[in-house]
C-alpha cells in the first residue's frame, strides 16, 4: 500500500463502526427464505428482536451468477432466488421495523440494481476472491464496503485494497472468514484478523461458519467490530448448507447478548478496582491482627502478627511500620491492630 489510510471508523445506517464503537452485529439471513418473502420478512423479525444492528440478505440472478458448467448448483440456487423487486419490500420492511438492510450483490445485473434501492453500503462476498473488475466497480461507488476474506490468502486482500486505494475509497471494513459449512475449529484461525488489522491498518471482523456462536465470541474479545453470523428458521434441510452454521429463534438473541456483555466486559483498560469492588475492599482484604495477647508497653515483633479479613484494619504492606512500635493499650489476640493501638 502506497500510505494510504483506511479510516478506523466510518459510519452508515446512522450507526458508527469501528475504533471505540459498539460492534456492529450483522444477521446473515442470505437465502435462508428459501424463496419466500414472507419467511424473508420473519428473518428480519427474527433479527430486529434479537438485537442486530442489520440484517442482510444475497442477491442474484441464478443464470448470471453459475454458468452451465454447473447445472447441479443451478438447480440448488435456483428456488432460492428472489426476484428483484421483493427485495425493495424486505427494504420497506426493514425501515419499518428500524434496522439496516443490506444485500450482498453476486453479479452485476444484481449490483445494478441495489443501486436503485441506494443501500448505505456494499458487502461484497468471499467468492468474489480474485474477481478484481466486479471489486472495482464497489469500490468506485465511494459507499462504505465490508469485505469478507474466505479463501483469501494476505496477499489477496492486499491486492483487494489496493482497488480501495485507486479509486480512493477509505471506508472499508475486512472480515476475516472460512468458506466451510461448518468450519472446524483447529481452522477457524482468528489470530488471522490480527494480522489483517496489523498489516493494512483497517477495521477487522469476522464472518462466522462455526457451529454455535463460540467463535463469534472469541472474536469479539480478540477485537472485532463486526460480527456475521447466520440466521435460519430451519434446519436439516437438503440441497442447503447454511443452515448447518446458523443460528435460529432459540440462540440468536443469546448471542448478541453475550456480544453485548463481551464489550462491555472489555473496559478501558486502565488497571483500577471497579466501583463495585470497592464495596469489596473492607471484607475481602486483610488487616494485621495480633497472633497473641500483646500487653501495654509490648514491643510488637513479626511472631505477633498476622494478617486476616476483614479489610478496615493496618494493611499487611504497612507490616514494617508496626514492628518496633509499642502497645499503648492492651490488644487482645486474633483482633485488628489499630493505628491508635500503637505509640
């Protein structure tokens, strides 16, 4: 990269992402509609209510996007095409119910037409790895991307950048990803988002393909600002592989909750006890106490001292200051020594 800075935030659908921002929670619905704008519009439901900041679906024409190489693929996508104009319903719906639609685009004709519905930013997908003229012509819409990174090596999405760079768009969020329905674990690899973030200075997520929502987890604590993960109303359904990652009505909304306790768990940082904690301090810390009867005018040596809750006494770190002092009073054993015990 020729010195290019990739903005560290940037925001779209009147929500901020990025450094020092909420994470950006994305429900992939993806063809999980299976055809059907009504179950569409239950996905949206399904997402809203769980807490999501968007939903997103994909977009394509079956002819366009598999050529006849592939009747097989073909015929799996193609009862999960939605034609063109449900997907400006799901938009409607979506601003009804006050979460952000997005839609990844697979061909050009679909491109096209998202521009009608003047999405406020573009999510280009992991298969699109090495299909440099489609990524330019994203890039130089000047729109908030959000790039996903199946199959990619580092290399590619250097290369992916670099048309961010010419055409001098700034506003790209990379989500690290394993194109595997379901991913392993031993693959998962989330380390890969620090290097991404290390190496070309932009906001990193990740788009999940696990079982559960473990991972989404992990990547939240690791650093990610956008999360992925997908969402079904059904399961165990042939000619379908999506389902097998996804979460549905039971787990959704326990996700993004823990997302949300995940980030606030994360705190500033700065190494102090907490306010609650400070409720703590008194029982939960020691004080010096007398390991036996110490009589007035007893110098006090480290056999006769312990140190034992509760907190409200001389703390042990002051240990040295009470060794050679003399009793002024009678202290009994197993009580806290007090500063004015002593002379």
């Amino acid at each position: 990269m020729n010195n290019f800075t990739f903005n560290r935030k940037f925001s779209f659908g009147g929500r901020e992402i990025g450094l020092n921002c909420p994470v950006f929670i994305i429900a992939e619905a993806g063809v999980a509609h299976f055809g059907s704008i009504e179950k569409a519009k239950r996905l949206v439901d399904l997402a809203k209510e769980a807490g999501a900041d968007a939903v997103k679906f994909q977009i394509f024409k079956t002819d366009e996007l598999i050529s006849s190489e592939s009747a097989e693929w073909k015929n799996r996508l193609r009862p999960k095409e939605l034609p063109y104009e449900a997907f400006k319903d799901i938009q409607t719906y979506c601003s009804k119910k006050n979460i952000t639609f997005l839609c990844t685009a697979h061909d050009e004709s679909s491109l096209k037409f998202l521009d009608t519905l003047n999405v406020p930013a573009y999510k280009i997908g992991s298969g699109e790895v090495a299909n440099w003229v489609f990524i330019e012509k994203i890039a130089a819409r000047k729109k908030p991307v959000i790039l996903s990174t199946g199959m990619y090596n580092l290399e590619d999405i250097g290369d992916a950048l670099k048309i961010f760079e010419k055409t001098g768009s700034p506003d790209v969020a990379v989500l690290h990803c394993v194109t595997s329905y379901p991913a392993l674990p031993s693959e998962v690899n989330l380390r890969a988002m620090d290097t991404i973030r290390e190496t070309y200075g932009v906001i990193v997520g990740y788009s999940d393909h696990t079982q559960g929502f473990h991972f989404p987890l992990a990547a939240v604590a690791r650093g990610a600002y956008i999360i992925e993960k997908h969402i079904s109303l059904d399961f165990n359904v042939p000619d379908a592989q999506d389902w097998k990652v996804s979460c549905g009505p039971e787990d959704f909304s326990i996700m993004v909750q823990q997302i949300r306790d995940i980030e606030a768990g994360l705190g500033s940082g700065i190494k102090v006890p907490s306010e609650s904690e400070r409720l703590s301090i008194n029982w939960a810390r020691k004080s010096l106490v007398a390991t036996e009867d110490i009589m007035e005018g007893e110098t006090i040596d480290l056999k006769k001292l312990n140190a034992k809750r509760p907190g409200f006494g001389i703390m042990p770190a002051d240990i040295d200051k009470v060794i050679g002092k003399k009793a002024n009073r009678k202290i009994k054993k197993d009580t806290l020594i007090k500063w004015e015990h002593l002379k």
